[in-house]
C-alpha cells in the first residue's frame, strides 16, 4: 500500500472525502489523519485561517511612532 493511502483528504472541489492521493493538488486539502478529520476540513480551514488573521494583525500593530517631540529629547 503505496504511504499516502493512509492520508485522507479533503477535496475542495466536491466536498468529498477521500483516502489517499485521488484527486489532482490543487482540488485537495490535508493530509488528514482520520475521515472524521478530513470531513472537517472546512472548519479546521475557517479557525486556521482566522488564527494567522489574528497573527498578521498583531505583527502588523507595532504600535504608533513616538511624536516628533519626544524624538528630540
């Protein structure tokens, strides 16, 4: 049994799950570990995502740059 047909996936373009490597990359999320993982897919994806949102956010507030005044002193 070739090491990917352990893997399920989760196919983006069906909403389907599969065990192994069925459907082309670009149609397929995972690995996952288990069928019920993969049928979650879309959740895991949606708090994936929200999570590096909230990541980026923070990276992105450096805060405000002290006033002119402060700079001189």
């Amino acid at each position: 049994m070739p090491e990917s047909d352990g893997e399920y996936w989760y196919n983006l373009t069906t909403h389907e799950v599969e065990r192994g490597k069925q459907s082309p990359g670009a149609d397929r999320a995972g690995p996952f570990a288990s069928a019920e993982e993969a049928a979650r897919a879309p959740q895991i994806m949606a708090q994936r995502a929200q999570a590096w949102r909230e990541d980026e956010a923070r990276e992105d507030d450096w805060g405000t740059p002290p006033s002119e005044g402060a700079r001189r002193q």
